[in-house]
C-alpha cells in the first residue's frame, strides 16, 4: 500500500464517466493507492470537506460545473496536489497550469504514463531534500520542515508545484538555473524542453513573490539559459 507519512494516500477521481473513474480506481488500487469517486463538482466538493484527499485527478468536462471552474474552486481553498486528466486542447493545458493545477495529462493516455506522473508529483512533496532547515534571500523565507514560504514574514500560498520552484531556485541561490534542469528537477525527465510549463509556472510564482511580476528581483530570467534568484536582494 503506497502511503504518505504513515498512512494509505487516498487520490479523488472526479469524473462524471462511470466506466473511466472505474477504470482509473481500478488502475490506482492496482498500484497501492486508495481512491475516491465523485461524479460531479457538488459531489467532489463534499469529498474533499469529509475525506481530505492526498491528491485530485480532474476531468474538466463535469455535468454540473465547468471543470475549469472547479479548479478554481478548489485552488481558493486548498493547495492539495491536483492534475488534470483531460481530452481538452491545448490552450485548456495552459489554461488549467495558470489556475494552480500542478500537472496535465492527456486523453487517451497509458496506464503507465498516469502512475508515473501521480508517483512523480508525490515524490516531489514527500521526498523533496531536507538538508537544510531554512533558506532565506532578502525577506523571502523558506522554512523546508513546515514546507511554509513567508515575505516579509507574510505566509505566501504555494501549490506543489510553486514550492518546488521555489526551493530548487533558492536551493540554487546566485546560480544560473537552466530552463531543463528546472524541468527535470521540478517535473522530471519526461518534461524536458517543455518550456511552456516552466513559464507557466514561474510566471505564477512571480505574481505571489514579487512586488512587481513584470520587474522582478527574485527570480531573474537569464534570456537564452534559464532563471536565477540573486544570492541577496
């Protein structure tokens, strides 16, 4: 049984395609996970109050709200890890990275490529190093036990995602990151050269860290090379 500090990780399946949330529990059980179905966003929403999910996989075509909307939904209230599984174009992709979800997956899709991506975004949260207790540049904070990023001593809200950029770049502080090894770093190595993302995400970043996201000081881009965050501000 795969579980997350102690006990059974529970992922929420919120597609309202009886034979697909059967067919995607079926796979999660098969690998360890535990998993909820919700049919529609009312049903997810009383879900995630009563169970607390470990992680969201959101099909955006939902009966009673759009999916994009539930995402939305749940991202001003929680930052549970969630990807997306969805036929939608690209343009819904970049659309539903903006809202706060931290992966995106295509249907159709292999079996393998979801359990990877579902053990790839768990690894991130749970095994991300802990070498160092605090990390601090200029007034931005990172407390790496409590996984709590602070501004001027101001609790900063981050999806899994957000705080793995973070930590990498201060991790990284005074270092020329490149675009790839953020990919590989951050996602892994089935993401590399998909700078869409990575901007996506860094422009995300940038609008809860940065008095200014169009002249940031923090997170400088490199024009060619990658990102870096100066070792003072």
């Amino acid at each position: 049984m795969v579980s997350v500090t102690g006990r059974s990780l529970n992922i929420l399946i919120i597609e309202d395609n009886a034979d697909m949330a059967e067919t995607l529990s079926d796979l999660l059980h098969t690998y360890g996970y535990q998993s909820l179905i919700a049919a529609s966003a009312e049903e997810a929403v009383d879900r995630m109050a009563v169970e607390m999910p470990d992680l969201i996989l959101l099909d955006l075509g939902l009966p009673d709200m759009d999916g994009m909307a539930l995402l939305n939904k749940v991202r001003a209230s929680s930052f549970v890890p969630l990807i997306v599984v969805s036929g939608a174009s690209g343009s819904d992709r970049i659309a539903a990275l903006e809202s706060g979800a931290d992966d995106f997956i295509n249907k159709p899709f292999s079996n393998a490529e979801l359990i990877a991506r579902v053990r790839a975004l768990m690894r991130r949260i749970e095994l991300m190093p802990q070498s160092d207790t605090r990390m601090v540049v200029g007034r931005l904070e990172l407390d790496i036990p409590h996984r709590r990023a602070t501004m001027r001593g101001k609790k900063i809200h981050l999806t899994p995602i957000e705080y793995a950029l973070l930590h990498t770049l201060m991790r990284k502080a005074g270092e020329v990151v490149t675009y790839n090894d953020l990919l590989r770093a951050v996602w892994g190595d089935g993401y590399t050269g998909d700078f869409s993302v990575l901007r996506v995400n860094i422009s995300r970043l940038r609008q809860k860290i940065e008095d200014d996201a169009r002249d940031p000081v923090y997170i400088l881009t490199v024009p060619g090379e990658g990102y870096q965050m100066p070792s003072s501000v």
